[in-house]
C-alpha cells in the first residue's frame, strides 16, 4: 500500500475518499470457475502481490477461497505476477483501467511496447475493425485522408459510413439481446446473440475482443440449454483467441 499512498493521495482527497481507494487497488474480484464475477475480496497475502499485463501466475477462487497459480516455471528469486485486470486487451485499454482503479502505469514488458508495430497491430487486432475482403486477416488502420480505413495486408478501403452503420445495428441488437436474456427468454436471446455475432463478424477481426465475448455469451447459454454439441463449436471458437495473447 506504501505505492499506493505515494501515488494517488492528495491533499483535496478526503479521508473517506482514500480509505475507499484503497481497498480498491487491494481488493480482487472473486470469480466462479466460469469467471463470472461474485463480489469483491480483500486477501492480506495477495494483496502484496504486484501486476504484470504478462503475468506468470493467474489467482484463481474455488468458492472463496483464493489460490495463486503458476502459469510457467518461474525462476527462483524472481517476482510472483498476476495481472489484476483482464489482458485481453489493447495497452490503452489496459493502462487506462489500471490507472483507474490501481493509480498506477504499468510498464511491464507488454505495456512497453505501446505505439510499436507489435503493439499497434494486437490492438487493431483485438480492439478494431476487419478487412472488407472477407478472405484477407488483414486489421484496418486509421486513414485520415480518405476519412476511412485502410487495410494494412491488402490495402483495400472501408468507409467510416458503412462501418457506422453495421455498429449501430450491432448496438441494438445487443441491447435488446442483453434484456432478453436477462429477462430469461433463453430463445429469442439465443437468437438475438447470433445475429449480434453475425454483425460482430461482419465488423470486427475474427480475433477481436467483442467477438470473442459474445461467443462466451453463446458457449454459456448453450451449455445451459444442453446443447453439447454446438457449445462444443462455440469452445473451439474461442479458445485460439486466449492461445494468441
Ligand atoms: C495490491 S497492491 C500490490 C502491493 C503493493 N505494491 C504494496 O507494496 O503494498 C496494488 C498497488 O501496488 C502498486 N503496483 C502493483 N503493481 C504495480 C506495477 N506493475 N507497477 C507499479 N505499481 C504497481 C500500485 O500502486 C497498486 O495500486
């Protein structure tokens, strides 16, 4: 908490401000096996645990107890990292919501690289939009000239207008997804998420975030309708995404 106190307190901060800031940059979120969020924990032992967004070890909860696990060898005498936030991300993303909740830059090997091409592309990638040509892979870069984007494989063009349309239609439709599904029409939300998925293709690279999230939504509503064999489909769709990170 030493970082903490250093970084984020300031004189106009009241006391009961800080005291709420700081079990937030301690506490974690404590998630069921299917990483759905259940509330919030503050763990003394973990809470010493630094962040890393390539972490080497994941902190995982059967109920509420709270278990670290090495997800490689880690050399002897060198740091436990876990990542506190998720790292399927761009390192904007990344380091926007770590500033908003921990109060600090991160600047682990991942987060060095931003505005790199490596980085500039996993962004593009997991944050932005596809090529137009649907047998490219390319990711579409920013042309301020043409007021559109460009692709940076094929270098076909895709205009601002068409894509503000698809993401409008992609908007509704998963609003009116999200509150059937939470209303319990199981069906129609079903629907609803695969024409948010199908939209979701049209704009977004197969390995973008969106994409991938919705395809949780449908692994989940599947396994829950016992639907083995197309959840089986949905599985398979999102595993190479969390393979690449
Ligand atoms: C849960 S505490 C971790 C332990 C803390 N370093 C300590 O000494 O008590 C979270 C706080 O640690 C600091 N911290 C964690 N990881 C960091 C990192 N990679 N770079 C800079 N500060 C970090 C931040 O101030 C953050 O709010």
């Amino acid at each position: 908490m030493e970082s903490y106190a250093s970084s984020s307190s300031s004189d106009s901060t009241s006391t009961g401000e800080m005291e709420v800031d700081k079990l937030a940059c301690n506490a974690h979120t404590i998630c069921d096996s299917e990483l759905i969020p259940l509330g919030t924990g503050l763990y003394p032992v973990i809470s010493i645990i630094n962040h890393s967004c390539y972490p080497n070890s994941v902190l995982v909860f059967e109920g509420r107890m709270a278990t670290i696990r090495a997800i490689q060898q880690i050399p002897k005498g060198s740091e436990v990292l876990i990542s506190y936030i998720e790292t399927a991300g761009s390192t904007m993303t990344r380091q926007k919501a770590l500033k908003e909740q921990y109060f600090f830059t991160c600047s682990c090997p991942r987060c060095i690289k931003l505005g790199q091409d490596d980085d500039i592309k996993e962004s593009a990638v997991l944050e932005g939009y596809r090529c137009k040509n649907h047998t490219c892979d390319g990711f579409l870069l920013r042309d301020t000239e043409i007021k559109g984007f460009r692709c940076h494989q094929c270098g076909l063009v895709r205009g601002m207008e068409e894509i503000l349309k698809i993401a409008g239609e992609e908007k509704d439709m998963s609003e009116k997804a999200s509150v059937a599904l939470s209303s319990g029409y199981n069906n129609e939300a079903l629907d609803m998420y695969l024409k948010v998925e199908k939209l979701q293709m049209k704009l977004y690279h197969s390995s973008s975030i969106k994409l991938m999230r919705t395809r949780e939504t449908l692994l989940r509503m599947l396994m829950e309708m016992q639907d083995w064999k197309k959840a089986l489909t949905y599985c398979r769709l999102t595993i190479p995404v969390y393979e690449s990170k």
